[in-house]
C-alpha cells in the first residue's frame, strides 16, 4: 500500500511538471501600429534596404501609459497560468549585451549579423509568442482594442482578440482595458495553448537556408561523397533530425537550398530549449565530421532563420 501511494505521489508530480512544462512562454509588446501613432518609430539599415521598426526601447521608457498597460496585461496572463517576460528587463539585457553583438562579425569576409533590433529582441528574451497590442480611447469613453498572438518564430498570427466595449466609469486606462480584455481573453488564451499543443506534438517551424560561399575547392552542393551528392546528404539528415521528417524543399540549385516549414523538436537532448540556430549547428557539426570535413558558418537571421554557408569560416 506505501508503495502504490509513492507510486501515485510521484505520477501526479510528474504529470503536474509535465502540464507546467506546456505552457508558452510569452511578452507583451506594443504594436506597430501604436508605435507608429505615437512616435515610436526606428529606421533600421537592413543590408542596404531601409525599414522602419518599432522603438520599443523609446516607448517602454517614456510612456507610463504604456507601462501600465502592459502591465495589467501581464497580471490578467500571469493569473490564467501563462508566463511573461518583461519587455524593460529584456530591453535593460539587450543593451548590456550591445557592444559584444556590435564587435560580432565573419572571420573571413567581416560581414555583421543580419538581424533587425526587433530580431534580437525576439532571440533575447527567449519568449515563445509575442502578445502585441493596440488600444484607442474614444470619445464616449469606451475603449477599442486589438490583441494579437503571434508566433516569434515565424510571425504568423495564432491567437487574436479584439473589441469595444460600453462606455465605462472606470477613470484611469488599464482598469478601462481591463474591462473590455475580460470579455475575451478566455478564448484568446484557448487559442495560445492550442498552438503551443501543435508545437510540441509537430515541432517548431523554422527556415533553413543552404548556401556556399565562392571556394577554391570547388565545393557546391553536387559535390559527391561516397557517391551521393552534397544536396542528397543534407536532405537525409534533415530528415532525420526534423519532427516526423516534416521539412519543405521550396528551391534549390548547385549553390543554394531553402527550407522552410521545417519542423525542429522544442527541446534539445539534454531538456534545454531548442532554436534555429542550434538546430543548424548541429546540421554543421555533422557536415564538418569524416568524410565530409567541410568548414562551415552559422549566420542567424532571426529567431526563426538561420543560415548555414559552406565552403569557409
């Protein structure tokens, strides 16, 4: 009897960590659309093509209605047992680490990392779905409001809420949000967990891309081992270390591969998260072993893109 309710104890913990475990890590981050309105606006050099991206850094330090809102935010997610990271301690991280990114750059050619601010924010604070909003203050008082679930690793729209509601007494914006989020949130954190259910059942989706850099060797993605081509080699082991050998070949030549929907495990051997450019240094360790012996670099191109460049370091 002392054994079966140890055995009992112990299942029940394990099914309790287990259920923890499945709940998406998230943060709250104003939209675009917001920043834009008021201001917050950055243009960023994107390898020669100028965009504009969102000041969070700006906006999260000057605007206490902004800090109030993603506060509350946080409280109603914290309360249904989602956990947040906080977009002023990344942003405080982020720029501790600025100088080290700023001084990462190629061995070989001196190129920097391709990656927008917004990119390193997302790769930074680690977090699965990015919650942005966007509000408006009425003139009757009411509040209309946009909350979108978007995945951060590719972008895409998982979740989303949105509504007016009535003219409220409430004085001050948060308790005025609040309100009005109430009326929703239920089915909008249904559609979060949903999601992070189909990640870990189908895996994480990614984007790998396969280049080769001009070599004196001659290698390119024809080149034969042991008489399969470089290209068929790589094919084998993504399909090998992908989630039920889920991955699209979407082009390819001698000199190049784009994957996309390419479906990594959430988690790594040894528990700890898995992300895209692990997932691609692990494709390079492989290629870099006998009888292949190809130097390689990684280039992170956001949370959710990484490319792998053959050929040299």
């Amino acid at each position: 009897m002392k054994k079966l309710i140890l055995l009992l104890t112990a299942t029940a913990f394990c099914l309790s960590m287990f259920g923890q475990a499945k709940k998406p890590t998230l943060m709250v981050t104003p939209s675009y659309v917001w920043c834009y309105k008021n201001g917050y606006i950055l243009r960023f050099d994107n390898m020669g093509t100028i965009e504009n991206i969102s000041d969070y850094r700006t906006a999260i330090r000057t605007s206490t209605e902004l800090t109030n809102v993603i506060s509350k935010i946080n409280i109603l997610m914290t309360d249904r047992g989602f956990p947040l990271k906080d977009l002023s301690a990344t942003i405080n991280s982020i720029e501790r680490n600025q100088a080290m990114m700023r001084a990462m750059q190629s061995n070989t050619s001196g190129a920097t990392i391709a990656e927008s601010p917004v990119d390193v924010l997302k790769r930074q604070a680690n977090a699965d779905i990015l919650l942005e909003l966007d509000w408006t203050v009425n003139n009757n008082r009411s509040i209309t409001y946009n909350l979108r679930g978007l995945d951060a690793y590719t972008g895409k729209q998982i979740a989303g809420a949105q509504g007016t509601n009535a003219a409220t007494r409430a004085t001050d914006l948060p308790s005025m949000l609040e309100e009005t989020v109430l009326l929703h949130i239920d089915n909008f954190t249904d559609q979060l967990q949903a999601h992070f259910d189909d990640l870990f059942e189908n895996g994480r989706e990614v984007i790998v891309d396969v280049m080769v850099f001009d070599n004196p060797e001659g290698l390119n993605l024809e080149t034969e081992f042991n008489g399969y081509e470089l290209s068929e080699i790589i094919d084998d082991w993504m399909a090998e270390n992908t989630v039920e050998h889920r991955f699209s070949k979407s082009d390819a030549s001698d000199n190049f591969i784009f994957f996309e929907q390419v479906r990594i495990p959430m988690y790594r051997p040894n528990g700890m998260s898995m992300d895209t450019e692990y997932f691609v240094r692990e494709l390079s360790r492989h290629l870099r072993g006998a009888p292949y012996n190809i130097t390689s670099k990684v280039v992170t191109r956001g949370l959710g893109r990484c490319a792998l460049i053959l050929g040299e370091k």
